[in-house]
C-alpha cells in the first residue's frame, strides 16, 4: 500500500466503472457512439418540438382568459428548454414574454397584441427549422423586442423585481 507522512494509503474500491460503459474496441466505436448520441439528441429535439407545440397552443388559449400566471408560467418553462433544444430564439422570445407580462399591467388591448405577437414569434421559431439558422429569425426577434419596448413606453412599465 502507498504511504504518506507515514500513514498508510488505503484504496476505496468503488461500485461504479466508466470501463463497464466505455467500448474497448477502438475508435470506430467512439464514432458510433456518438453518431448514436446525435440520433438520440435530435429524437428528443423532435419530442420537444412537438411538446412545445402543444404548450404554444395552451399559451394561445390562455392568453386572453386566463390572466398572465398561466402565460408566464408556459413561456417561463418554453424559455428554459429553449437552449437546452439548439432553439436559443425561443429562450429569448420566452424570456422577453415573462419579462412583458410581469412589467406592464393587462388592462390594455395592446397588452394582448403584444402578448400575442410573442405567441406567434414562438410558434414560427418552433415550427420553422431554418428560422434558427438564419439572420431572418434574428430580425423577427428584433422587430418583436422593438414591438415590446414601444409597447411598455406606451403603457408603462414597473421594474422588473418591483413588489
């Protein structure tokens, strides 16, 4: 056994082995293994998308019965799944729709429209592919921020933590 400052090393046998999941065939494993990785991401991303379909049609729904908690509540968890999916568009549409819904009061009909242009932005970046991979889904998000800010300078908006 090893020894340090006279004390004796004592070695921990532990239950779990990364060689008992690791294969020891040599690099074309690695390359299949993550051929099959890629597989599994984009099933889930195409699970997500079809999820965050769903989701996007409960928002619409409730947007304009059910007060904000349900919007802010479907956006918040659309947001955060957004980066997690390669969809960073979404997470940032999400985040401005919180951020919107929790800053200016909904007793305006340019609330909805504002609320429902977020909508509609999340719903194109979910079901259009290519809108994440092009300047045409960065200037959709621009226009709608722009929308927002006028928006918030037209009815007035608290700081975002305000109690």
């Amino acid at each position: 056994m090893p020894r340090t400052n006279g004390r004796t090393l004592k070695r921990i046998a532990t239950p779990l082995k990364l060689g008992d999941h690791v294969s020891r065939s040599g690099e074309h494993s690695v390359s299949d293994k993550l051929r099959e990785a890629e597989r599994a991401i984009e099933t889930l991303s195409n699970e997500f998308r079809q999820h965050a379909k769903n989701d996007l049609t409960q928002l619409r729904n409730a947007s304009g019965t059910e007060g904000t908690g349900t919007v802010f509540e479907v956006s918040h968890e659309l947001r955060g799944l957004g980066g997690s999916f390669g969809l960073p568009l979404l997470t940032q549409v999400g985040s401005s729709l919180c951020e919107f819904v929790t800053r200016v009061e909904n007793s305006n009909p340019l609330f909805q429209e504002v609320v429902d242009l977020h909508i509609a932005t999340m719903i194109q970046i979910v079901c259009d592919r290519s809108v994440e991979n092009d300047a045409t889904g960065q200037q959709l998000v621009e226009g709608l921020l722009a929308a927002r800010a006028t928006a918030e300078r037209t009815l007035g908006s608290r700081p975002l933590h305000a109690k």
